[in-house]
C-alpha cells in the first residue's frame, strides 16, 4: 500500500500553500494581531470561494467531492501560515449551516466547558456535546452532524449575552467563557461523536504546520545569524535543537496522515498528543535558537508557541486522548504471556528475582 501523496494531493497543498501566501502574508498576519484577532470577513469569504470549508461536501452539493486526507492537508497550510478564526467549525458545519460552505458564516464550536473562540463575531455555534443550555429563544436546531446542534439567530445572540469575555493567550483568538456548562465524564464517552474526533484530526493537523514552520524558521535562522564569525548553526548545541524538532514533525505528520485515512478514534488521540507535542516543544526551540530577538513582539515565534497551547487545550486534550488511548488498549485485551521470539516465558507479576 503507497501512502505517499498523489500528484492531486501535492498540487492542492501547493495550490492553498501559495493562495494563503497571497492572501494572508505576514503583514496581513501583523494587521490581525493589531485588530485583538477580529475576524477578516473578506479573507473568510476568499477562503470559501477557494473551497476551503467546503471541500467535503459532494459535488452535488455545491462542494469539492474530497475527502478527509485532503482535508487535513489544507488544514496544515493554515497552521503554517497562523490563519485565524474557527476554520474547523465552519468546516465541519458546511452544508449544515447556510453560507458556511462559501465562507459567507462564520461558525464557532462549543463542546464540555471549554472557552469558545470568537463567538462575539459568529453567525452560528455548533454544541457539539449535545448540551445546548435549556431554555433559549429562537432556533436551536437539531443537526446531521454527530451530536452536534446549532444555534442560531435568537437563540445565538441570548448564547452569546450569557457569555462572558476572557483574556486568551493568543493574541488572534478571543475566547468567551460560557456559564453553566458542566465538564462530561469519561473521555471515551465524552468525544464518541464523529464530529469531535474529525476536529481533534484538523486541529492536530493545524499543530503539524506549525510545527513544520517553526522548524523551517529556526534553520533559516540557524543559518543566517553569526557569532564568533560563523553560523550559529555550526554550533553542536543548536544542530540537536533543530534535529529535534524535525525529529519531533515527522512521526507527528505520519500519524497524522495515517489517522486521516484511517478515521480511527484512537489513531487520531495519537495523532493529536503527537502533534501537540510537536507544536508547543518545537515553538520553543525555535524560540530559543532565535535568542533575545525571539522574545519580542516584533518576532512571529511566540504567535506560534501561543496558538499551540491553544490548540493543545483544544478538542481532545492531552489527559482525554491519553484515557482514549487507554481504553482503546484495554479492550485490545491482554498481551501473551510468553514470546516465541526471545525464547522463554515472561515471568508472572509479583515475582521474585
């Protein structure tokens, strides 16, 4: 079997990698920053009409026809260029949500009692744990996504009045803290929903570009900064952050491509504690191997570090998909009790010796 990327699939990469160039370059990026992260409208509907949000759907529909390994390499281009706003709700609400496919609504997701993003500026809300709070006005509908509703209209703009701002790490995402929502027990129970394992896989595949950026921008930067006149990136030292870093990418982007094809709930729990990893660790080498520059505010690394560690407290977070993977390795039963391959039996627990 050939997991390599066909010649369609590289050219999609290629074609979303060159349109967010255009479209999203780093001044761009800064003017986001300076706007506290409020949403580019125009950029959202130039993301729609390139088929982003609606890549999944049938062609029948009005969409692309493809299907979730493409899907997670469009959401890698975003993580590399830092691209703003709740791209994996509007996604997963396309042909749910009316305009969301075009770009033309913007959707935000809330799920267990995490802070939902940008939900000041959202023309719709997933409720994706199925705990829509009781008792709103308006529409509230049930949808065909996995345990999802949708709150809209009315019933959106009393979700919103009941919410309340918070400070977010990130600078391009503002966060709203949602009262009465409690946190649901058991993570296997609590993400059982499709919905909530195929955001984990595009959030988990927005950490691998970030990971693959920071990695990229720390050679550069290795290579182009002197000190007792050569390359800091002839310095043993800074050679092993950097083959860390690349160390830490590539196991991250072959589970990630793999849980794509697979769809399987505990490959994309892996996928996405890999893929944290990667992210947050690699932002801060390449932090550190920028030095005192990399510390200011002019430098892009800590935009990188801090929507890491969003992400990273996003969907499927570190404690949950560890339990998931747990679990998934309970029911696979218990291993052998001896191993033809070393030639003797292993020793009972509890044993001396």
């Amino acid at each position: 079997m050939d997991f390599q990327l066909s010649d369609d699939q590289r050219a999609l990469r290629s074609g979303m990698r060159d349109l967010l160039g255009a479209v999203f370059d780093r001044d761009r990026l800064r003017a986001a920053v300076e706007r506290d992260g409020a949403l580019d409208r125009s950029l959202w509907r130039e993301l729609g009409a390139a088929g982003f949000f609606a890549l999944r759907l049938p062609e029948e529909a009005g969409g692309v026809g493809l299907g979730l390994p493409e899907a997670v390499l469009l959401f890698e281009e975003a993580g590399r260029a830092l691209l703003p706003g709740p791209l994996v709700a509007t996604h997963l609400a396309a042909g749910l949500v009316k305009g969301a496919a075009e770009g033309e609504a913007v959707v935000t997701a809330v799920a267990a009692d995490l802070p939902a993003a940008h939900l000041a500026e959202a023309d719709a809300v997933l409720v994706v744990d199925g705990q829509a709070p009781p008792g709103l006005p308006g529409d509230v509908l049930s949808g065909d996504v996995s345990g999802a509703e949708v709150l809209a209209g009315e019933a959106l703009r009393a979700f919103v009045a009941a919410a309340r701002p918070v400070r977010s790490v990130d600078p391009l995402t503002p966060l709203h803290r949602l009262a009465g929502r409690a946190v649901p027990t058991g993570a296997p129970q609590a993400y059982s929903g499709a919905l909530h394992y195929e955001a984990a896989l595009l959030t988990a595949a927005e950490q691998l570009g970030s990971a693959a950026r920071t990695t990229e921008a720390a050679v550069q930067h290795a290579g182009e900064r002197h000190q007792f006149g050569s390359p800091i990136g002839s310095f043993q030292a800074v050679k092993h952050l950097c083959a860390d870093m690349l160390a830490r990418t590539e196991p991250a982007r072959a589970a990630v491509y793999a849980a794509a094809v697979t769809g399987d709930p505990a490959e994309i729990a892996a996928a996405k504690l890999l893929a944290d990893e990667a992210a947050v660790r690699n932002a801060r080498d390449c932090l550190q191997i920028h030095g005192g520059m990399g510390f200011t505010w002019e430098a892009d690394v800590h935009l990188h570090l801090k929507r890491a560690w969003l992400r990273a407290a996003s969907w499927l977070t570190v404690a949950r998909a560890e339990e998931l993977l747990a679990a998934d390795l309970g029911a696979a039963g218990r291993l052998p009790r001896s191993s033809a391959a070393y030639g003797r039996p292993v020793p009972e627990a509890g044993g001396g010796g």
